[in-house]
C-alpha cells in the first residue's frame, strides 16, 4: 500500500471517512490491498500547511486478531525508525476501529512513475538515489527490523531526495507460517529475494537485493528480473543472471554483488554505502543531510503535474533556487564484494565548479564517525513469542511470568525477587564469540526506578554475565559485570538515556571477543542510538548465554512488570 504523495489524488467518496482521530482527510491518494491511503491534515494545525499521509486498514484485515497483533508489532517497531531518508511514522490507532497508521507527507511522484513518464534518471541523480536508499535502509534496519517490499513504487522523489516508506508494514501480512493467507508472497515479484522463493527467512541482505533490483529500474527503467508472467519472474529471480545492460558502469558491479543469489555473498548496507561514498565508515544520518544538499529538487517533478491540493503541495515552485552542481559519489571501479568492508578509501569524484568541490569535501567529513548497530550479521535464533512453547520457560501466560496471550513474553520482579532474568533457549556453548542480543521492551508497571534490559555471556543461573539495564523513566542506566564469587560492579553508570517512558523501546547489546578472548568489547543501543562502548580487559567473561532482564526499584512493595517482543540473536560477520 504506497502513498503516491504528489501524485494525482482523488477527490473523497461518499463512503470514505472525513475524520479520523484528530486528522481532517482531504483527498484519496490511492487504494492497495491492504486499505486506503488518504490525504490528511491534523485538525488541530489546521490551514497550517502541514500534511500527512493516513493509511486506513481495510475491515476484512482489521477483524483479524492475528493481523491485528501483527500490525500493533510492526507499527511499533516502525515508530523507531529514524528519520533520514524515509517518511517517518507519526501517529498511529493500534486498537480501536478502524486501524489506521499516519506518517509523513511527501511531496513528489514515486519513482515507479516518475520513471515511467521520464526514462531512468541520469548519472549524478542515479547515484545519489542509491545512495538515499541504502541510507534508508541503515535507518530501517538499526531499529531491528526489515522493509520486506522495497520497490520503486515505495521510493517517493522529494524536493530533498528520495524517501523510502512504508518499511515494515508488509509483515503485517504475513501468516504465521509464512506465507500470506491466500497463499502469495508478501512481496513484489520482481523486487523479492530468491531466499524467500526457497522458503528462507527474510533478513537484511533481502532488502539489500531489493536495493539492487530498485537501483537497476532507476538506471534502466526496466527490472533486472523482467517476465511476462509470475512464475517466469521467479524463475529468473531464483536461477538467471540480472539483466544489468544500460546502468552506468560505476554501479554496475555493486548492483551485481547486491543480487547475488546468495545472501551471504551479498554486500551489507554498511558495506553499499563506504563503497558508494569511498569511505570506509559512513554516518547514516550525516550522509543523509549531504544527499539532500546535492539532491536535484527538480527529479521527478514533470511527473508530478496533479494541481496542487494545498500550501504545501507540489514538488516543486518557480521560486526554488537552482540545484548545485551534481556530484558523483564514488565513481571509481567497485571491487567485488568480500564477507567484511574494504578498508581501501576510494576518491570521490566532483563535478566542475568550485560549489562541487565544497560538496565533495563536505561529503568526506560528514561520512567520517558515529556508530550505529552493526549490520553484517547472521541470525541465529529469534522469537516474536507467538509461540508459547518456544523454549523459554513460563508456558501459556498465568500469573506474571511467561508467554502472554498478546503475543509478548512476560516477567516481573518484587519483593521477594529483586532481579528476574531469563535466558534463550539456546545453548550457551553454541553461542557465537561476537554476537548482537537485540529485544523489544515495555515496562508496563512499576516506579520510574525500575529496570529492564538484556544480558550476554551468562552462566545460565546469571552468577556471571554482562547486563544492560536502563530505568523506566530513561534517567539512568547501566552496564554490571557479575562475576561469580568475585562479585559484581558496574562497569557503566549513565545519567540518561533515550527510552521512551511509555515504551516500547529497542534495546541492543553487542557483545564480541577480541584478541583470542583477552578482552570482550560491549557496546548498547537504545533505539537505534548508542550508549556505551565499554571493553573489558579485566578478566573478561567467557561465552555463555544471552537473555533478557527486569527489576524492581527501591520500593519493595512496588512490583515491576515488563513485557518483551521480537528478541533475536545474530551473529556479528562485519
């Protein structure tokens, strides 16, 4: 279901609702088979000029229990995606009919249309899309989750560069099996992985060969995998060689690498955007403020030629100030994608002109720094706790602890257990030496000094392990090193992290040994945003097990309760 924001919108049937929530809906911009897709305005800012994008859930969908839950999780879990490069999630009904999710409105055709109307796009605005779009999915994935149905319909071409939307929510679709309910592919044929043709998991490299599939459309304007019919299509996704003729020659290679039938031999998105940029370390979101300032305003906008519905409407005005000069991000030869980055810097291009070089210098600084989840990674066990005899312990939901009829796994802690922890059911001699322990958690009763987080390299009683705690109210945190009989102290105190109190929030640790277990690396997230980045050399902990964690405050007669969601273990490869 894609927002064609910019494109021709529809003027309100008679059966279409006028207000939802606090949004004022102004025009239908389109209808898939998920539901509908309105213009919308908050009633509150109204004639403001600010407009939003209101997806309304067809009914049928709606009434699913399954699908409802499945949505609640995705929406979620979208809302923590950060904002560069994609139309971020503002608001959303997650329990009341009918469901609807409100992001961002972005103006300019998608590049499906604009594409189709224009031919592919030129070298310098190639380059720059493919750079957009790997950023988005930096953004996408750091939040722990996966696109699914990256295609060129869901890439929208703003005046400030391209958008990717809509990241997530076709999981929603899913049956718990797989498969959607009438038996198809969550997916477009031409833009999905041929891992999911085999019955594999969806992961991150799927979306990478989507990226290559979306750039190769841009390039060429036509799919790399094209077919008269469906299971022509998958035929040639699942066993033909890309058809690549036509995409300039400096993406031509890292397109080929990104659609390796393989996904292990596919590059990661961290490894698309250093070869992209020529830099071994780009920063996501300060790459994505220098594609804005390069980006042509004017791409797509002839394709946009719907009269303007507001204010704020249309890609572009007369008195836009002209484009800079292009810039040519890394047009050097791409070498042939290996399991980790190249630490090879290649140059970076520039155009003519004295505004170009500064670009270009620009470029190289703000690829330089930050430190985002790593992204090179093998999944080694997951749970979304829809099943309730997944190994955890607890059974059907009963009292506080266990599987919950919500789909979530539930623990709690009081005054007769001040810290409850439970670990994955998955041994801990099995458990990689550089490993990234990812879950999503709602503490959903307790004071604002109650804790919950994530442990790793645990004994499987906890007398020993690294864990990572954060407080409800996001005004502290820690990092705590048990160590048996030596006993425990914390390695990390902060004054402050970036939970949100309501939740749900992201939590990540990475946990990795270094020089032949001399020292254990930890580094944590919370919501995409590091930190800590702590190494333990003091007679670091040996490999073990890796779970999740809850405990009270300092009020005893105070329980706390937390609910834990999507909890995935993968190898770091990078």
């Amino acid at each position: 279901m894609t927002t064609h924001a910019g494109e021709n919108a529809d003027s309100l049937q008679p059966d279409d609702p006028r207000e939802l929530g606090p949004y004022r809906l102004l025009a239908r911009l389109g209808r898939g088979g998920m539901g509908t897709v309105y213009l919308g305005e908050h009633s509150a800012e109204s004639g403001s000029g600010r407009r939003v994008a209101v997806k309304v859930i067809n009914r049928e969908l709606a009434s699913e229990a399954a699908f409802r839950e499945r949505f609640r999780r995705e929406v979620t879990a979208a809302r923590q995606v950060r904002r560069f490069c994609t139309a971020p999630v503002l608001d959303a009904e997650l329990d009341r009919d009918p469901l609807y999710v409100v992001t961002e409105y972005i103006e300019g055709p998608s590049l499906e249309r604009a594409v189709a109307e224009r031919g592919p796009l030129p070298g310098s605005d190639l380059e720059g899309l493919a750079v957009g779009v790997a950023t988005a999915l930096a953004a996408i994935h750091g939040a722990g989750i996966v696109h699914r149905d990256l295609k060129p319909a869901n890439v929208l071409l703003s005046p400030t560069g391209p958008r990717v939307i809509d990241f997530g929510i076709a999981r929603a679709l899913d049956a718990a099996d797989g498969p959607t309910r009438t038996g198809q592919f969550v997916g477009t044929p031409n833009y999905l992985a041929p891992e999911l043709l085999r019955g594999e998991p969806v992961t991150p490299a799927s979306d990478v060969f989507s990226w290559g599939c979306v750039v190769a459309f841009a390039g060429t304007g036509r799919p790399p995998f094209a077919g008269s019919t469906v299971p022509e299509i998958f035929y040639k996704v699942a066993h033909e060689a890309p058809q690549l003729d036509g995409l300039d020659p400096s993406l031509r290679e890292l397109v080929a690498a990104a659609l390796d039938k393989d996904p292990n031999n596919r590059p990661s998105v961290g490894e698309l955007l250093s070869r992209l940029v020529g830099h071994t370390q780009p920063d996501p979101a300060r790459l994505a403020e220098t594609v804005q300032a390069t980006w042509h305003a004017g791409v797509g906008a002839r394709a946009a030629t719907a009269p303007p519905l507001g204010p704020t409407a249309g890609a572009t005005r007369e008195d836009t100030p002209p484009p800079p000069p292009p810039l040519r991000f890394a047009s050097t030869a791409v070498r042939k994608p290996q399991r980790r980055p190249s630490r090879r810097a290649t140059l970076l291009t520039v155009g003519a002109g004295v505004a170009a070089v500064a670009l270009g210098a620009a470029l190289l600084a703000a690829v330089v720094g930050g430190d985002s989840p790593p992204e090179d990674l093998a999944t080694v066990f997951s749970d979304d706790f829809s099943n309730s005899n997944s190994g955890w312990g607890g059974g059907t939901y009963t009292l506080s602890n266990g599987y919950t009829n919500e789909g979530k796994y539930r623990m709690d802690a009081d005054f007769g257990t001040q810290l409850r922890e439970r670990y994955a059911p998955k041994e801990g001699k099995d458990m990689p030496a550089r490993v990234l322990v990812s879950v999503t958690g709602t503490l959903v009763e307790g004071q604002d000094d109650a804790q919950y987080g994530l442990s790793c390299r645990s004994t499987d009683d906890g007398e020993r392990e690294y864990l990572f705690l954060v407080r409800k109210d996001g005004k502290g945190g820690l990092l705590r090193k048990k160590a048996g009989d030596l006993g425990s102290k914390e390695l990390v105190t902060l004054e402050s992290t970036p939970v949100e109190k309501d939740g749900p929030n992201r939590l990540q640790i990475a946990c990795e040994e270094q020089d032949k277990g001399k020292k254990v690396r930890l580094r944590l997230w919370v919501n995409g945003d590091q930190v800590i980045d702590q190494t333990d050399g003091d007679q670091p902990l040996p490999n073990g097990w890796a779970g999740i964690a809850v405990q009270r405050g300092a009020n005893a007669a105070q329980k706390a309760i937390a609910d834990f969601d999507d909890f995935d273990l993968s190898r770091i490869d990078g």
